[in-house]
C-alpha cells in the first residue's frame, strides 16, 4: 500500500515536470513564430527600400548624403535583423534590431522630409506607391510587434510562475526579451497644436 502511493506520487511528479516542461516549449514557439511574422515584414520593408532610393535619386541628385544614410542604415537593419532571427528573444539582438530599426526609421524620415523640396518627385507615382507600402508595412511591422511583445510576455510570466520557474531553471529556458518601439520619446510625445 505505502509503495504504491509512493509510486503515484512519484509518476504525479513525472507527470507535472513533463506538463510544464511542454506548456515552457509552446510558449516559446508562439514567440519565436510571432518573430517570424515581424521578420516577414521587415523582409518586405527592406526590399522596397532600395526601390525608394533608385526613384528619389533621379530628383535629389544634391542629397547624396541623404540618400547614403539611408543604404547604410538598411544594411545595418538587415543584419541585425538576421542575427535576432537566429534567436528572437535574446535581449542583445533585440536592443541591436530595435537600435537599427531606430536609425532606419530616422533616416527615412529625413529622406521624406527633403523629398517634400522636390514637387516633381512628391508627384512621382512610383513614389507615392512606395510610400503608400511602406506605410501598409510599417502598420504591418507594428501589429507584428504586438503579437510578439505579447507572446514573449506569456512566456516570461510562464516560466517564472511556481512551479514552472524550478522547471525552467532545470532545463534552461531563458528569459526573453521585448523588442521595443522604435520611436524616439519625442516621435511619441503628442504633437503641440496652437492657433
């Protein structure tokens, strides 16, 4: 009697382990494939970029700089992107992508702005459909985000939950990371409207 109750706790114990063990591996899941989604628009982001710049180079030819920034920061975004593919939820590739991502932003802002100079470029077609995707995708990028904060938040509160937290520590699942906004504190403040 006693060893069978010794047993059942045992197999209960057993049991509980490879319960939370399981719930740990599809929190992570959820939030490594929410990255995916984020990482397919990101993806698409990056590819319309160095359309944008063949059609703002024919009308800014004096902004080169501008127009320079712009590649650079790209390329930057590109591999940092690339490297927190390879483990989303690492917080120095998230605090690299959201770094990145912040230049990129910035730069095309600038390169937005100076268009507003050109009203033979603001006028383009091909212009105003690139900006028109890059807004669609920049809406995208932000939903993506949202659904991966989210996911990440589920597994953090999951793996430092008694009992999860002894079973995380066991087989070493780490804590994940946000990927933050990309805006300044200035981009969210709200703008002053005077009359």
């Amino acid at each position: 009697m006693t060893l069978t109750i010794i047993l059942g706790v045992i197999v209960a114990c057993v049991l509980l382990i490879i319960s939370l063990y399981n719930q740990l591996v599809t929190h992570r899941n959820r939030y490594k494939n929410a990255f995916s989604q984020i990482d397919v628009q990101l993806k698409r982001r990056y590819d319309l970029i160095p359309n944008l710049v063949e059609v703002v180079k024919k009308y800014m030819q004096h902004e080169r700089e501008t127009l320079e920034a712009v590649v650079k920061a790209r390329n930057s975004a590109v591999t940092a992107s690339q490297a927190a593919s390879g483990d989303p939820g690492d917080p120095g590739a998230m605090k690299s992508l959201a770094s990145a991502e912040a230049a990129l932003t910035g730069a095309l802002g600038r390169l937005f702005a100076l268009s507003e100079n050109y009203p033979d470029l603001k006028a383009n077609q091909n212009m105003m459909q690139l900006q028109e995707e890059l807004a669609t995708t920049e809406n995208r990028i932000a939903f993506s985000r949202q659904a991966f904060n989210d996911a990440v938040m589920g597994y953090n509160i999951a793996r430092e939950k008694f009992p999860g937290n002894i079973i995380a520590g066991m087989f070493n699942f780490k804590e994940a990371q946000l990927l933050e906004s990309t805006e300044s504190s200035e981009e969210r403040k709200a703008p002053k409207v005077t009359f």
